[in-house]
C-alpha cells in the first residue's frame, strides 16, 4: 500500500498475485496433452441440438455441447470436471436431443418442415 492512497501499488497486485498463482496450482490453466478418441474425433464435446423450432426465417436451432466419456479431452473445453459426461449412444437414445450430424439433422429439419407446413395450411387470412 502506498502511503497516503487507499489503493495498493502495481507491486502490490503484482506480488499478490504471484502469491495467489502460488497457493492455488490446480487453478491455473494448462496445456492438456489431446488424446486420440474415436467417439468424439478428439474435440472432447458433442455438438448437440437440443430444440429445433420453425419460424418465419426458416429453422432455428438451438445448440449446446456436451462433454464425452470415452476421453478425457473435456478438460480443455470445460476446465472443471463436468457433473455428466456423455456418450455418442446416449445421446443417440436421448427422446430430444440430436447429434449436431446433418444425418439427424436432415431427419428433424423434414419433420419439422412438415409440421410447419401444416401449419401455414392451416392459416387462413382474413
Ligand atoms: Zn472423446
């Protein structure tokens, strides 16, 4: 702290902070080796659409990513161990979500078209 100033000096933060980098290892961010993994093409993650819905501009999907089981690559995308990890064949099973795969996708987005379809069928203007 400098005298006659409620702030700390850049020496200060600079010394705290080599102090904090000190006492807290596991918190400072690595270079995870990437391992080879036949699941997820060694990203770490899925690409998931979890909802697909019509609109006037066409289709929106909603996505997310979701952390894979069979390696350990997750840890450069989600830092902390994830509560779940997943794998292809779950989310295969899943009753809602669809690998971001245009095999999936191309299924859902006709499905979708479909019910759109019906939709503006069912519109009548006044
Ligand atoms: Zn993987």
């Amino acid at each position: 702290m400098r005298p006659g100033s409620p702030f700390p000096s850049i020496n200060d933060l600079k010394e705290a902070w080599i102090a904090w980098k000190a006492s807290h290892p596991e918190k400072i961010a690595r270079e995870y080796e990437e391992e080879f993994c036949s699941e997820c093409g060694g990203k770490g993650y899925f690409e998931v659409v979890y909802e697909v819905v019509p609109s006037r501009f066409g289709l929106i999907e909603y996505t997310t990513i979701l952390p894979c089981a069979k390696c350990r690559n997750w840890k450069k995308v989600f830092g902390e161990k994830p509560r779940k990890l997943w794998t292809r064949e779950e989310i295969e099973k899943h009753p809602t979500f669809y690998l971001k795969d245009k095999r999936h996708i191309a299924g859902r987005a006709k499905q979708v078209e479909e019910e759109q379809e019906l939709c503006t069928e069912a519109y009548v203007p006044l």
